[in-house]
C-alpha cells in the first residue's frame, strides 16, 4: 500500500491509473482522505463531513472494480459544494434560514458523478447562497487559504464562493470538488488557492437540485489541481437532464481527448480593455507572460476590444440581485428550514427572514426586489438586460476573429480576512474579469500560472465560443504546461 | 436616483424581511451605494436592443407535455416541514 500522504497528492488522472493498475484500493484512497479531512479542521473548508459515506462509497467501488466494472471517474474521492443537494446530507447553502435541511432528493450533477463512481467526502464551506468573493458570508464562518504570505501569518481568504471548494483541493483534502459560477465562483476563488477552476457552457451542466441564486447565470463546474482532471471531471458532471428546461442536449464531446492538440494555429485574442484601474503590476506582467506562452507555441495572438466589458459589474449588480430576489422568496419558513414566529403569518415570515439571511443576502435581495418594483424595472432591471446583450454580442463579434481569450481571472491575488469587508464596491471588484463571460453563458477556465512577489498564487483565465469547451481545455493544457507550475501551499494537510 | 430611508422601510416590507431601526441608516448608504454604482450604465446607448434573459443568447426554454411525472412522496415533502400535522404544513392562521 502507497504512503498515506502520497495518496492525497495524486492527480485524478494518476489515481484512476493507480486503482486500474491494482497499486491501491479505493477504500486506501479514501481512508487517506478521510485522514487529512480530519487533520485540517482548521482550514474550515467542509462544513459536513460524510466518512461512513465515502467509505461505502468506496467499497461498491472496490467490488465493482473486481468484477471487472467501473469507469475512469470510479473511486475518485470528491467534495461537493454544500449548494448541491444531497439526499440524506444535510445541504444549508450555508444558510442559517436552511438550517437542518436534509434533502430527500439528490441533484443532477451528483447524481452523475455517483453513478460514474465519485466518492463523497463531505460537503464544502460557501459563502451564504454562493453570494460573496471571499467565503466570509458563510453561516459556519469563514475558509481559510492553505496559502500564507511570505513571511506574514495572516490568515488569507480563499476567495469565494467556492471557497471550502478550492481551499480543500489547494490542501489536498479531496482529488476535486464540485464549484459553482454566477459570477466568478469557480474561476476566482481557483486563482485565489492555486488550482484550476473551470465554468462550462451555460446549460451544460443541469441546476436541478443545485440551490438557486440567479438561474440565468448560475452553472456547476469542476475545481481540480491540473487541466486534465478538469477534463475527466466535467465528463462526470455534464449531460442533458430534462428536468432543467434550461438544460443543453448538445452532445458531450470527450474533453480529455481534447487537451494535448495544441495551440498552433490558434488565434488568441487580448482584450485591451481588460488592463484595469486597481490591478496589480505582476498580475499584468504575468499576462504578458501568458501571451508570450502560447505565442511560442505557434497560437497566433490578436488584440482585440471588448469595450463593454466596464459596464459587464453595474449590469450583473442589477440581474443577479434581481433573480436571487426572486429565488430566494420561497424561504418563508413554512416548508422547510428556519421559523421564527411572529404575531401572524406576515410578521411570521419576515422575522423568519431577518433571522435567515446574513446581511449580504439580505442587500442583494433589497436591491433585487427595488430594480424589479413597479416604477423601476425599466431603469435598472429591463436596461440591464439590455447592456447584458451588447456584452454577449461583443464576445460574438470578437469570436469572429479568435478562438480563444487570453485575460486575469481577478485583479488581486488572496487577501487577509477581513482587508475588504467594509467596502463593498472594491469586494465587487473582485470579479471584474469574470463577470463578462458569465453574462454572456460563456465556457471559461482559470489557470494557475506564477506566484506572486510574496509567494501568492495568481491564475489566468481564458473563454471560448458557447459550447467550445474543447479548444478551451487544449488553450488551458498549453498555458498549464509553459507555466510548469508545481507549487503547493505551505498549511496543505493542516 | 437615490432611496431614503421610508423607501428602504418599502421594499424591505415587498421582500419581507423585517429591518430593525437601527439598521436603516447603515443599510440606506450601502444601497444607495450601489445604486449610484450601477447608475453608470445609463452612458450605454441602448435604444432599440432586445433585453437578454436567457442564460446563451438564443436559447429556447424547452416544453414537455403537462402531464404528471413524480410520484407521491408526501412523506419526503413534509420531511423537512417546521411543522407538519397529519400529512399537511401548518402555517399560521391567515383568515381572521
């Protein structure tokens, strides 16, 4: 048997190989996992942990695999974003008004994942209703990076609102997890912890049984430590589900096989536009970096300009809330979750919801239901949704003469709990560069690709056509490979 | 356009969500805040663009026949209920 601590440091990859060659179990997988789960409590990353499941999970596995069954994503230990549902797994979206939800149904992307073989470990820490950048807002506190500044012992967030998500591959404490993406949840908190975060196509994964914040946006996707993993992931993750009318029938096309054509040929555009106020020199200079990479491989680089991408915030800062505010009205405390009594139903209801959402929730359901109120939807809600199609035909049009964009993922690399709490338009912010491809249902990926001065990870990101996540995951290989990263963060394991 | 605080007191009712007092001075800068923020959108030329709603332009919502699909699983509906009475939520007296 393989040395525990190995175990956890494998690639998906090169734990499906491992278990297809006999050279371990996927009970030993899992034990191992279990292990440094329970060793990095202090990282907070899962706010349930399921080792009896995982290791059931495990042994069908094992017996499976000696009847000669079981595919490549057989035995993989995996944690699941707490915004899944779960059947009998308590699933709170890191609420406090879902307190003690267990739901009676599991979700479409888990559902496919078990069937293809994934063992659960736990489910990981977000910000409340996947609304934050930082993980903060989380009912059950915040997440802390595994990474640490050079010499300061600050504890830095993880980036949100995958946060648990993306700290716990960053420490190995899983071999992926499940994020999801209305803005940027999966790409920034990846560049934040040093892994790979990858947003599919609008519709390629199902949200049915994914808690909603604004359906015209949200969508599930793999965190891992390398492309390739993402690759074999988002395999188990995606397919068509009538049960979400917004679901895609397109065929799923095999996203490893994908990943070694290469760049030569390939134009990549760069957005002028995308050099912002607030950003940090070495995260410039690494985009510069990133540019010369894939032009050494033969890709052919273009400038570009997406000269809405100022407006993509302001324009997702209406629709979000708006859509979240719609969501999030059946949390009324008669069905489920929270009650807090009140003198009647009314007051019922909105004592339950005072009580349930923390205060970010309870400002973007404001703002939601102001932009949507009789007299304002024109001008704010009907006026976004407009912007938001000049800023999915910009992408279109610059699709016409690239085949891939080159851009950060956020302006900053982590910074310390709490450095931005107290303004909330620079906590925004963080999402400056991923906002646009998610208004306009695009396929992104965040790559990790250098340090930054004090040791910090910085990642890039590229986008490709609707349904083109294959040129996306070949332009990502590229980048991964140039960048040779291999650096892991000082707390993994706790 | 700015929101004083008898406003926040509206929609924070339409949203039901109860806001103590003392909240209300806090919560009116933030949200004026971000409205002022978002307000920069009004330099976009937008006449005669079709607003967006769908998650990739052109996507169509899928229909299905109206037919019914889920079995009964009362059990798991209530399963959940902060108060459930003989197969029913019960809520609070809403008829006087």
């Amino acid at each position: 048997m393989a040395e525990l601590t190995q175990l956890t440091q494998l690639t998906i990859a090169e734990a499906r190989d491992g278990l297809g060659a006999g050279e371990f179990s996927a009970k030993e997988l899992a034990e191992a996992h279990i292990a440094a789960v329970q060793a990095a409590r202090d990282l907070n990353a899962y706010v349930v942990e399921t080792p009896e499941r995982a290791l059931d999970d495990a042994a069908a596995s094992d017996a499976r695999r000696a009847k000669g069954e079981g595919g490549s994503f057989d035995g993989i230990p995996v944690a699941i974003k707490d915004l899944f549902c779960t059947e009998g797994v308590r699933t709170t979206a890191c609420s406090h008004i879902l307190d003690g939800f267990v739901p009676p149904y599991e979700s479409f992307v888990t559902a496919k994942m078990r069937q293809a073989g994934a063992v659960m470990l736990g489910k990981t820490n977000l910000d409340e209703f996947a609304m934050g950048s930082s993980n903060e807002t989380s009912y059950y506190g915040p997440v802390r990076n595994p990474w640490r500044r050079a010499g300061d012992n600050r504890d830095l967030v993880p980036g949100g609102s995958s946060g648990g998500s993306a700290s716990a591959v960053a420490a190995g404490l899983c071999l992926g997890a499940t994020g999801t993406d209305t803005g940027g949840s999966i790409r920034q908190p990846a560049s934040f912890c040093g892994i790979v975060g990858m947003k599919p196509t609008y519709g390629r994964c199902s949200r049915w049984g994914i808690v909603a914040f604004a359906s015209s946006l949200d969508q599930a996707g793999p965190m891992t430590r390398t492309v390739r993993d993402a690759a074999i992931m988002l395999g188990a993750m995606a397919g068509f589900d009538p049960n979400d009318s917004t679901s895609s029938d397109a065929p799923i096309p095999d996203f490893e096989a994908a990943l070694e054509g290469g760049v030569k040929g390939m134009k990549i555009g760069i957005p002028a536009e995308y050099l912002v106020d607030g950003m940090d020199a070495e995260i410039g200079a690494l985009w510069d970096k990133g540019v010369e990479w894939l032009k050494a491989q033969g890709a052919e680089i273009v400038d570009i300009s997406l000269a809405r991408t100022q407006y993509a915030l302001p324009t997702y800062y209406i629709i979000a809330p708006a859509e979240a505010s719609s969501n999030l009205a059946r949390y009324d405390g008669m069905r489920y979750g929270l009650r807090v009594d009140g003198a009647d139903l009314a007051e019922t209801y909105s004592k339950t919801r005072a009580e349930g959402f923390g205060a970010e929730v309870r400002r973007r359901i404001l703002i939601g239901t102001y932009v949507l109120s009789a007299g304002y939807y024109d001008a704010y809600y009907l006026k976004a949704q407009k912007v938001r199609r000049l800023i999915s035909d910009e992408f279109a049009a610059a699709f016409d003469q690239v085949d891939a964009i080159l851009t950060p993922t956020a302006p900053t690399a982590a910074f310390a709990q709490g450095e931005k709490s107290d303004d909330l338009i620079a906590m925004y912010l963080n999402d400056v560069f991923t906002v646009p491809a998610s208004l306009a249902g695009l396929p992104a990926i965040s790559v990790p690709a250098g340090l930054s001065g004090d040791g910090l990870p910085l990642g890039l990101q590229l986008i490709t056509r609707a349904f083109d996540e294959e040129n996306l995951f070949r332009a990502a290989r590229a980048l991964e490979e140039a960048a040779g990263w291999t650096p892991r963060p000082v707390a993994a394991g706790g | 356009m700015s929101v004083d605080k008898s406003t926040v007191l509206r929609i924070a009712q339409l949203a039901r969500i109860e806001v103590p007092e003392g909240d209300l001075d806090n919560l009116d800068g933030e949200l004026n805040n971000i409205l002022g923020w978002v307000e920069q959108l009004n330099e976009v030329d937008t006449d005669g663009i079709e607003p967006m709603s769908s998650g990739v332009p052109g996507m169509k919502l899928r229909r299905r026949e109206d037919a019914v699909t889920a079995e009964n699983r009362q059990e798991d509906v209530l399963a959940n209920a902060p108060e459930p009475r003989d197969g029913f939520f019960v809520v609070p007296k809403v008829i006087e």
